[in-house]
C-alpha cells in the first residue's frame, strides 16, 4: 500500500527566473542562454545521491531527483535508524560545492531550503508535507540567494544520538537567526583539506590543477 516516507529534502529554484522569460520572448537568442543555465542547474543538483542496501544486502537507491522549468526536488529517504546528521552532512557537502559550480558557470543565483518531513516519491510523483514545508520556507524565509536550513531539522540533529559530528563549516547563520548553506566557507574547507575527491566536485581537481597547496 502506498505511504509516507521519511525524506531529508532540498527544494531549490532559480532566482530572477521570469526576467529570464521576460527576456526570451524579445529576444529569440535568450531561449538558448535558459536552455543552457537549466542544463547546467540539472546536471549539478541530480548528482551526489545516496545508495543504501535491503535486507538481501542488494543496492538500493535513496535519492530521488525531480525537476521542472527551474525548479529542483533532491529527496533522500531516510530510515528511521539511519544517521541523520550522516545524512546531512553529505547533503549540505554536495549542496556547497554544486551551488558554487552554477554560480561560476554561468552566474546563476538560487535559493532553497533543506527540510526533513514525510515525503511520497514514485516513479514521476512527488507530494506531501516536506514538499509543501520546503516550498514555503523558499518562498517566504529564504529572502536572499541561500538555501536555508529547517529550524526542526537543526533540533533533532543537536539532540540526536550519533556516531558522527555535524560538519559546521558547511552552514551559518543569517542576520535573521536562520541557518544556511555557507557554500564558500564549506568549499573552501575541503579544497583546504583535501578531504574531497575531484570526482566529488570540480572545483576540488581546478584546484589541484592551478598547484593549491595548504604548505
């Protein structure tokens, strides 16, 4: 029988999007420019997804990824004993770096937000209340070109017992008290470290390239 399941979701769209169409119907010319941006928004938002494994110990894929127009859903299912802030960590680590690569590819500025509520995901359907609560927390906290992170979500993974220690350079926290992706500071961090691979983020191997060296 179909039902809710948990999921860590980011809701994600472009800022400045109905200029962009505005735009287009002047001038033929800008319909390719979008069709490249939406490319480029689609690529880095449909990667960095989790894979966990059944009771047959078989893959089993936990990331979902939905788009339209300008428009991003990443949802991750998560199981009631999993590692939350695992969870999270990974998500505000590929949120950093894939936020960064669109603003450097083509200067495309987003805003978002990170929730974990029930969520239906099957096949091409997507509902429920983290959809809804992702959607608002967008349209009516965000305010600026920043994912922005649930006050909730921040609780259970404070309060929560784990294995693994929320990694802080990855967020901040607004003048309005409301966290966020701090994608510069997070990126930044890892080149630094080194603790992500090129195949994780680009940004990662042009630094290796152009010689970066913590020395």
């Amino acid at each position: 029988m179909a039902g809710y399941k948990t999921g860590l979701l980011t809701y994600v769209d472009i800022l400045g999007f109905r200029d962009l169409i505005d735009e287009s119907v002047r001038d033929p010319n800008a319909i390719t420019h979008i069709s490249n941006i939406l490319f480029q928004f689609e690529q880095q938002f449909t990667t960095g997804g989790r894979v966990g494994v059944d009771a047959n110990n078989m893959p089993v894929r936990l990331s979902h990824f939905h788009n339209f127009s300008d428009l991003m859903l990443r949802i991750t299912l998560v199981d009631e004993n999993a590692d939350l802030i695992s969870y999270l960590n990974w998500e505000l680590l590929t949120l950093a770096h894939r936020q960064l690569m669109v603003i450097l590819s083509d200067g495309t500025l987003i805003r978002g937000a990170v929730t974990l509520d029930k969520v239906y995901c099957e096949g091409k359907f997507v509902f429920g209340p983290a959809v809804v609560n992702g959607y608002l927390m967008e349209q009516g906290l965000a305010v600026h070109p920043r994912i922005i992170l649930d006050d909730e979500l921040m609780k259970k993974v404070s309060i929560g017992k784990s294995e693994s220690r929320l990694e802080s350079h990855y967020f901040t926290h607004g003048d309005d008290g409301i966290p966020f992706v701090d994608y510069l500071c997070g990126v930044y961090w890892d080149i630094y470290t080194g603790r992500v691979q090129s195949s994780i983020s680009p940004l990662c191997h042009c630094a290796a390239a152009s010689g970066y060296s913590v020395d």
